[in-house]
C-alpha cells in the first residue's frame, strides 16, 4: 500500500504531531514543504524550516517499503541542503511505519543516538500504539486506523467511530479536512470491492435518499403542485425532483474529484476509482429520470 504521500499530507497539514512523535521540542512556528535538491535531482519528502533561523532545518523522509538505501539518501540530503544554505543548523528525521523497515545502516544510524540527536529515527506503529494508550480518542490515532487496524471487520465497524473522532477534534479545518482525505483514500485501499459511495456510507451513516428530509420535502412539494392534477402525479413529480437532487450531488462529486486529479491530490489510479461508481449511478439515475418524464408527458396528454 502506498502510504508516503497520505502521511506526508497528515503531517503537512499539521506539523506539531511530527514533532512530538519525533520528541523534539520546538521553540518556534514551522513551516513544511517539499524541496528539491538540484545537485542530484533528489526530492525530500519534506523539509520544515523554523520562523526563527536560529533553530535547526529538518530533513525529513517517511518509509512505507523496505529501501535499504534510506539513510543514505537522507544524509545526502542532509548535507546539499547544508551546502546551499551555510547559516542554518540541519537536522533529519525518518520516519518509518514499522521498525522492521528500518536498515539501521552505519555509521548514519548512530547519527540517532548521539547526545545532540542529528538524525531523529521514529516507528510509527510504536508511536501510534503508545498515544492509544493514554490517548485512545486522539485524532492521530484515528486516522491511521484504516492503514494499520489487521482485523477488516474491526475496520468496517469502527470507521465511523474513529471518523467522528477527527471530524470532532479540535484541529484546525485544513488539518481536519488532510486527516479525513486519508482515513477516506486508506479505507477505499484497504476494501478495494467497495466505492466511494459505500465508503460514505461506512463511516457517516449516510441513509438512503428515500430517508432523507430532503427528499420528504421535495416529495411533499410534488404531491402539493400535482393536487390539481391528481395525486399520483403530484408524487411522480416529487419523486422526479429527488432524482435530480441526487443527479446534481453526483456530478458535484465527479468535478470535485477532477479538481482534485488536477491538484496532484489523488492519482488517475484513484480518480477512476472514485469517479467510476458514481458515473455508473449517475447513468441509472439519468435512465429514470428520462422515463419519468415520458410517464409524466403521457400523463399531461391524456
């Protein structure tokens, strides 16, 4: 499972967990990006600068798949940036998923062990497990259900458990909106049989459209205009504007997720994913509301 770009997103969106899970103590604000080295054409997966200049630079790489190549890399990266910005102090941080992923390659290893800690090396899965302890409600701790729950059945019926414990949290909107992308895109990983939609449905409780108040209303509205005409139509009318409410929800969807393809937020892999379902329903939901309209012409005729 690719996993280096949702966590990149996560700790983005909100840099002050990276910085306890890695135990250090910051004295001011940081900024995170990705940065590209020129030298060599690598890429960080991040690089948090302090406001105060005084503070170190941190190198950071997140590690979902075995790569033995890891702490080289990170060194290497550590020392171009150095290179081209001779004022600031650089520090690294790998962060692994799982401690099994780490090579622990010498010397750089030993980087991590030294008093002044110049390379930060975190296991996430400790990390996460540990907060639970304390912190069960923790929104950390929620979003990474979907990548590390084992068990399908605890992750089908608690997602909405932990959702509503991010959507809750106290975190800022854009941090809260990251943290729910990727519980979202985790889970459609993790139940590949299942859409989008479904998806929703999983972790909101969302209730058919029938359900609904809006639908309810848009119903009692056709069953008023169509008095004159009968009630049979006036619901047929109701039922009509439910169907295009839903039409409209679905196609807001497939554009919001073009957006997103084009924003570099989802790949074309998981844009198909997302958009197919909806398109498929989308054509049903066009199907009846053509032959409702038909029905209803018949009617108006007669």
């Amino acid at each position: 499972m690719k996993t280096d770009k949702e966590i990149y997103k996560i700790f983005t969106a909100y840099p002050k967990y990276l910085f306890n899970c890695a135990n250090i103590k910051n004295r001011t604000s940081y900024s995170i990006e990705s940065v590209t080295l020129k030298e060599f054409e690598l890429r960080t997966d991040g690089v948090l600068t302090p406001k105060n200049p005084k503070e170190p630079t941190y190198i950071m790489e997140f590690q979902g798949q075995k790569d033995k190549n890891i702490y080289h890399r990170t060194i290497m990266e550590m020392a171009l940036f150095a290179m081209t910005h001779s004022n600031c102090k650089v520090r690294g941080i790998i962060i692994f998923l799982d401690k099994n992923l780490d090579p622990k390659t010498d010397p750089w290893y030993s980087l991590s062990k030294t008093r002044n800690k110049y390379l930060r090396i975190v296991y996430l899965k400790d990390y996460i497990k540990e907060l639970e302890k304390h912190t069960p409600k923790h929104p950390l701790v929620a979003v990474f259900k979907p990548l590390l729950e084992n068990d399908l059945e605890t992750l089908k019926s608690q997602s909405k458990t932990w959702y509503q414990q991010i959507k809750k949290s106290r975190l800022p909107k854009t941090a809260k909106e990251n943290f729910e992308k990727a519980f979202i895109n985790w889970l459609l990983v993790r139940f590949p049989d299942v859409n989008y939609e479904e998806v929703l449905k999983m972790i909101e409780n969302l209730p058919k459209l029938e359900e609904t108040l809006a639908y309810k209303q848009l119903v009692g509205i056709g069953e008023k205009r169509g008095e004159k005409r009968g009630e049979k139509r006036g619901i047929k009318l109701g039922f009509q504007n439910g169907l295009n409410e839903k039409r409209a929800f679905m196609l807001k969807e497939i554009k919001r997720f073009e957006k997103m393809n084009k924003k570099g937020e989802i790949d074309d892999f998981l844009f198909k994913k997302l958009s197919a379902p909806i398109q498929k329903d989308l054509k049903k939901v066009n199907d009846q509301i053509k032959e409702m309209l038909k029905d209803l012409s018949k009617e108006k005729n007669s």
